[in-house]
C-alpha cells in the first residue's frame, strides 16, 4: 500500500516474480482477487480451472504483446489531478498536468 495506494481496499496486490526456464507456479486459489501478469521475456502457459471443474489453458508470448499504455490510458482521462492522480503517483499537480500534456489527444 506504501508504494502503490491506489490498491488500497481495492482487494488487489502485485508481486515482482522471476521464473527460471521450464519451471512452474504452484496451483494455487484466488477466490478473491484477479491475477495480471507482465511478461518480459519468453513464453508462458496459464489456465484456470472454473467452478464447473473445467480447464482453460493459453499460451502468452512477449512477441504477441496485447499491452495497453498505462501513461497514456490513465493520463488522458478526467480523473482528478490532485484528489487521485497527484496522490497515487506521489508526485505534485504541477508534474501530473506537464505529464499530461504530453499525452494530449491529437486532432
């Protein structure tokens, strides 16, 4: 919560993990929450398993990136600059609004 509050009671977190060739993550539950994951290099396959004992599997790879620009999706929005955005990135309005300047739609 420290350093990213806009998770908190948001029943969100992130974790930083580095996974060596052909290992795994262990089966785990997450009946509260939602995972994300980033990947930077290589290839990974992920699946869940619904309430009905159904599989579901796909393989992500870093070359067929579906990424979404977090600058420009969360700067070109008309989320408050100092109430929220100021305050998550711990910065002050003045650098929120030079930010998004540079993100401006162009016409």
């Amino acid at each position: 919560m420290a350093e990213f509050p806009a998770l908190n009671g948001q029943s969100v977190s992130y974790a930083v993990l580095q996974y060596p060739a052909c290992s795994l993550n262990p089966h785990h539950t997450s009946p509260c929450d939602t995972e994300l994951f980033f990947l930077t290099y290589g290839m990974l396959e992920v699946g869940f398993i619904d309430t009905t004992n159904k599989l579901f599997t796909q393989i992500y790879s870093c070359s067929v990136a579906g990424t979404v620009s977090v600058p420009a999706t969360v700067l070109v929005t008309v989320v408050d600059d100092e109430k929220i955005l100021a305050k998550c990135f711990k910065t002050d309005v003045d650098t929120i609004q030079k930010l998004k300047a540079g993100f401006a739609l162009k016409a």
